[in-house]
C-alpha cells in the first residue's frame, strides 16, 4: 500500500503489486493512482462523486496493472454502439496523452 501527499495528505490503498506511478507525462503503466484518487470525467458520471476511488477502475490480476472498466467491457455492448462507447471512453480517460497526474507517492512505512 502506498499513500498520496496533495496539500493535505490522504491516504489511499494501492494493490500491492501495482507498477509505480510514472512522471507526469509518461505513458501510463496502469499504475491506479489517479483513477483511486479521484474520477475523471467519465469515472464521476459513474461514480456519482467526484472524489475517491472511481468505481470504474478494475485491478487485472494477469497483467497486475488497473484498467478503465468503461474501455475494458465497451466490447459487450452492441457493436456500433461499443465502437463510440470505446472511442468517447478513451478521450474521456485521456488515453495516449501520458500521465497527467502531479500526485507524489510515498511507500506505506
């Protein structure tokens, strides 16, 4: 586990073998961080709130990274429909633009 420092210190649980949190503008590495700190866009339309862990976010034990549950399951839905659910998901969730969170983590002690 592995807690988060903004200007006022918040813990939040990390699995534990979730990749580090890369540098803002890295690719992403499925780290977790954001999506457990806050939702995006997306994530507090499903959420229903705009802080805490996005319920959206999914832990794939096989690649030990999280996933946008919004872009993993999109295949479900009938295909035109998954098409731009996957496509709109994406642009949601900043995919492709790198990290774009400036949360420092620490190791749990």
């Amino acid at each position: 586990m592995a807690h988060t420092q903004t200007s006022t210190e918040r813990i939040i649980p990390i699995h534990a073998q979730a990749p580090p949190k890369p540098a803002p503008g890295a690719p992403c590495n499925g780290c977790g961080v954001c999506c457990l700190f806050e939702p995006c866009p997306l994530g507090v339309l499903a959420s229903r709130k705009r802080s805490g862990a996005c319920h959206l976010l999914q832990w794939d034990a096989a690649h030990q990274r999280y996933h946008c549950g919004a872009v993993a399951h999109a295949a479900t839905l009938p295909w035109p429909v998954a098409a731009l659910w996957r496509r709109l998901a994406l642009r949601w969730i900043a995919a492709g633009a790198g990290c774009d969170s400036t949360l420092e983590t620490f190791p749990s002690p």
